[in-house]
C-alpha cells in the first residue's frame, strides 16, 4: 500500500466521477512462471527442495484455482531438450543455456503427472537431460526476454505474470559485467509494464541481497532502495509451499464501495478478507452411466385457480422479475410486484456511513461474530479518495480512536455496524504469521447486536457442588500450560478438507489413498509424558475418572447381511406336513417364510398356481383366506 504515500498523489479534488475508464476490470489469468537455477544441482537436496516446492504449488493451483497459468524453466543448462508442447516455441528466440519445461498452460491430470514423474527421476536423469552450464551460464536479461515472451504466446487474456526465480546464487552476473548491466537495464524496462511483479525465492537460509537483487527488485517494483525490505529466506519458502504465490491484493477485493463522512464529503475504498475460507467442491447430480453432470434450471409457472371446481387451470411459464408476492388480509388481497419487494429489502444505497467515534479502549479484544476484513482506498472511482483516507487513518491512529460505521456491502443485504481500527505494518512483530498479512489501512470489525448475546443461567452449574479447591485450580493451570503450541494458520490446516483434496489426487493420479492427516499436530504419547507425574495428584483431588459406557458397534458386515440370500426358515420335512401348514396358517405365522416357499406350499397342498409377478404379501393373503374357508 505504498502508493498511498500524499506526495505521489497529483490531484486533491474530492469530485465524484463515476466514469467506467476508472474502473479495473479483471477478465483475464494469473501467471506464474517458476524459474529454477540449475547450479542448485550442485547441492542435490536444494533442487530436490525446490521441485517439491513447486511440486506443492502446481497441486495446490489444481486444487485451488485451476484457471491459472503456470510454467516451468531452467536457467544455466548446458542441454535444452524440447519442452512438454514442442510447437510452443516456435515464434520465440531461445538463449542459450536455458530450457523450457513447460510452456504456461492451464494444469490438468497429464501436465501434473508428466511433472512428478520428471521429480522422480530427477535425481538421477538431471545430469544427462539438462546438465549444468560450465560457461558464463544464461544471460539473465534474456531470460526475462524469454519469460516475457512465452506469456505473450500463451493464448490466454492474462491480467497478472508474476516470475518465480529459485536460487542460491547472490547474483546471476559478476559486478561491473555486461551482463549485471543488461539485467538492470531489464528490470527498469519491466517497471514500465503493468501487472508484472519477480520475486526470488533463497534456497539457503543465509542470502545477501545487497550483492544484486535488492537494487533488481527495487527498479522492478519502482521504489526507493532505502524503502528495500529483505524477506526472511526460509519464511518465502513456507509460503511457496503453502500455497501458489499470494494473489494481487486488487484480485482479492470483495467489492468496491463508498464511504460517507458527511452531506457533502465521502471517499471510495474496496476491502478483501485476511483469510481464504475453505470451501469444499460443489455438490453436482450425475448420470450413473457417464457421470455426466445433470443441468438444472428454475421454471415458475403460474396456474390459474378455478372458482368454482378450486382446480389449478391454464399453467404458463414466467419470468422470474414477473413474478409478484400476495399477502391475504382478511377478505382482501394485496398483490406487491418483485421490483417493490427489492425496494424495501433496500433499506438505503451499498455502502458504508460514518456515524462518529469512540476511544480504542472501549472495543472489546475479541469479537467472534464475523472474521474480520480489510480496508484499502481506490481512486478509479473518486479522485483523491488515497489521500483523505490516509488522513483519517493517521488521525485516528494519533489521537488511538475507532470509527464506528455503519456498513451495507451489496444491494439486499444485512446492514451492520462495523468498527474502523487503524493497523499499521510496524505494530506487527516481524517473526510472527500476522506480519505476512497486515498493512497500512482500517481493519473491519463487525459489531455484534444485542440478539447476538445469548443471556446464560449460571444458577445451574455454579453451586457449591461443583466448587474446585485452589489446589486443584492452580493444578489444572499447570496442565494447561504444559499443552500450550503456538498457533500458526500457515500450519495448522483443516483435516476435513486435508483427507478431502488427498482423496482427490488418488482419484485423479490413480494412487491408492492414505490418510494423511496434519503431520502438524501434537503428539499425544509426547503429551502424556508431560503430564505424568501431575495424573496421580489430579486422581487424589477429583478422584478417578470414570469411563461411560461404550455403546454396542454397528456391525460391520451390514452391506454383506443385506446383499446375503434369506436364509430359509422352514425344513423340507416341515413343508410336506399338511397339518403342520395349517396350524401355521391358522397362527398368521408364514411371515418368516421366503416367496419360494409360499409358492411351494400353494402347489403342493392346495393344488394352486399362481404367476411368477406376484409379490410376497399377496400369496401371504390367498393361503390365509384359506383358513377363513
């Protein structure tokens, strides 16, 4: 959010301009070009590392979002073997010492399992499929040229390229060479372009980046060298594992709204979610002969009610902004339209409205009744929204105040109130996971309402028979403590959706399934270990625990039972008895015999056929009419 500096800001008007150029649409893909220095060979568990990272990125990007491009280079290569689509780089000029893997394509089953076959045998093959340049190497400005150009070849509308380069070399070029020069010429040629951002990504956990990168990366992103924050070379590396590349914060933006501050003054702002929801796939119908998914759609039909006969007559198809609700008061009917019912779900326009503020002391620490989101401003709508933003986020960052709002993100939704905390990125601790996520701006907390609160009867479990001593308080204390981990949502991930999306790879890759589970988590024998000498005082003050009783498992062979033939349940000699027959007739008692058997008796005793479509309860009604005759 550096652009949200006043002394880069032109214009200070406050004019409302609602023209569609200042709007950015986003209709295209993210690409993600991997580029992998072959001198990591040299070190075999380093490229090992950096294929798996990639190996976690390409089946993250199919699981997560499959829409977005990737590819796959190598740099310093002494061989360049043609790529997964040879016709690919038939328009493009090829440096020497660089070779394409994979051109940037959408992923799918084939790409992914041609990749982790070439993991597999990387260790061994890599030596003798690309080798390792024993010159000068790639010249580094062309294979920027060459990344450039294959996302200009690619067929697709792309709106963001991003360029991963994984190395353990400080600088790809010796100080004062031709080739340090063209690689900082190149990377004040991509500061011109939009959407184009690089990021290098240290396999050692020691990288200085004053030697070249921080001067690259500095032209790149067209900022001041002094302004140059060096990532924590193991911490890039979790994020690469963890997921693809973050996403542009403009492709995360929820929506776009305006910001009232009085009759005649607002700002316009977006505002995203800190944390992606995991979202499992959609349900869908389909066949059971092709697994061709079922295509449903909404009909309304409108019938017409006979007065006389009350039957439904004259059906017709509508539409549904046709359609209208009737509510009956009494004797009369009143018939709303599905416009009128919108306009009073609109209670007032999409947007957010200042009502005043209140000291920061007063906002209670935590609020669970929505995750919180955060807001950033935009000019495409009102000019000089950055800076009148930036001047209320500092007063009330000065003066330690909240802005309490009330906000209504889209049309037909639940207004709430919404409190505007200031954040700043030097409040965060640098080694802690918030760090990654949070930046100059508001952070949105929901307010909850008084039917949010639930008003609990403490009578019913706070009596003197449920009193603890303070022995035995201030040992579960000490339990407490000894099963405290710190909590990082890089790590800890949901295992629902975890055995979930491993079942998804087995299906598609034809792998046979293991849960994996969190590998995560704690240990519990390491657990129990902790609190072994502290279970015998634990029993003397609460007493032992007793286990309730374990209810009778289902059985397991269920679907076999079923499936099973019915056993018979009367001999042969028992069926040749007349008598014996009878009298279980007379009883009602055939119910346990099979269709066979009621067939058999029909023919042999009472000299009766009967059709093979007939069903069980029905032969059960001809032999217990003969009792009654």
């Amino acid at each position: 959010m550096s652009s949200w500096d006043p002394q880069n800001e032109i214009s200070i008007s406050d004019s409302e301009d609602e023209d569609e150029d200042f709007k950015a649409v986003y209709h295209g893909r993210d690409v993600i070009l991997f580029v992998v220095d072959a001198n990591l060979y040299n070190e075999p568990d380093r490229l090992n590392e950096a294929l798996n990272l990639i190996r976690s990125a390409f089946l993250s990007g199919l699981l997560v979002n499959d829409n977005d491009l990737m590819a796959l280079i190598f740099a310093n290569t002494e061989h360049s073997p043609e790529p997964y689509e040879p016709d690919c780089l038939e328009a493009i000029v090829m440096p020497e010492n660089c070779a394409v893997f994979l051109p940037p394509r959408q992923l799918n089953t084939a790409i992914v399992e041609h990749f982790l076959r070439f993991v597999e045998t990387s260790p061994n093959d890599f030596a003798e499929v690309y080798g390792v340049s024993s010159g000068n190497g790639t010249n580094f400005a062309h294979l920027l040229r060459l990344c450039l150009d294959l996302v200009q070849h690619c067929t697709y509308s792309v709106d963001n390229s991003t360029i991963v380069y994984l190395t353990d070399k400080e600088t790809p070029h010796s100080a004062q060479s031709e080739g340090y020069r063209q690689a900082l010429q190149k990377a004040s040629d991509l500061s011109a372009k939009e959407n184009i951002e690089f990021q290098v990504i240290p396999m050692v956990d020691i990288f200085n980046y004053d030697v070249f990168y921080k001067e690259f990366i500095c032209l790149v992103r067209d900022i001041e060298i002094d302004s140059f924050e060096p990532a924590n070379p193991q911490r890039a590396r979790e994020l690469l594992a963890d997921r693809k590349i973050k996403q542009h914060f403009v492709r995360r933006s929820l929506g776009h709204f305006k910001l009232s501050l009085g009759s005649d003054l607002s700002l316009s702002a977006q505002y995203f979610n800190y944390f992606q929801k995991d979202k499992g796939p959609r349900k869908a119908l389909i066949q059971r002969t092709d697994n061709a998914i079922v295509r449903r759609h909404r009909l309304t039909k409108v019938f017409k009610k006979n007065p006389e006969t009350s039957e439904l007559e004259q059906p017709r198809a509508i539409n549904i902004t046709d359609a209208w609700y009737e509510i009956n008061l009494g004797s009369s009917a009143i018939r709303l339209s599905y416009e009128q019912v919108n306009r009073v779900r609109n209670l007032h326009a999409p947007g957010m409205m200042l009502l005043g503020f209140k000291p920061r002391c007063e906002l209670s620490k935590a609020l669970f009744c929505k995750s919180f989101n955060f807001m950033y401003p935009d000019d495409g709508h009102i000019i000089g929204s950055k800076r009148l933003f930036r001047a209320l986020w500092e007063r009330c960052k000065a003066r330690d105040k909240i802005a309490v709002c009330l906000f209504m993100c889209k049309r037909k939704s639940m207004p709430r109130y919404v409190a505007l905390v200031p954040v700043s990125k030097d409040d965060a601790e640098s080694d802690s996971y918030y760090s990654l996520l949070t930046n100059d701006g508001f952070k949105m907390v929901y307010l909850p309402c008084s039917s949010y609160i639930r008003n609990v009867d403490l009578a019913e479990w706070n009596s003197v028979e449920n009193h603890a001593p303070d022995e035995g308080v201030e040992l579960c204390k000490k339990i407490v403590k000894k099963f405290r981990l710190d909590f990082k949502p890089g790590t800890l991930c949901d295992p629902e959706l975890d055995q979930l999306q491993s079942k998804l790879l087995a299906l598609a890759f034809n792998v046979k399934y293991e849960p994996l589970g969190s590998q995560y988590y704690p240990n519990t024998e390491q657990q129990d270990q902790r609190i072994a000498t502290l279970l015998p005082k634990f029993e003397e003050i609460f007493g032992e625990d007793v286990e309730a009783a374990k209810k009778r498992p289902a059985s397991s062979n269920r679907g076999e039972a079923s499936s099973a033939a019915k056993t018979i349940k009367l001999s042969a000699d028992n069926l040749s008895n007349k008598d014996y027959v009878l009298q279980m007739i007379r009883n009602k008692s055939l119910g346990s015999c099979t269709k066979d058997q009621l067939v058999q008796i029909l023919q042999t005793h009472f000299n009766k056929k009967v059709a093979k479509s007939t069903k069980k309860p029905d032969l059960l009604d001809i032999l217990y009419a003969f009792s009654i005759n």
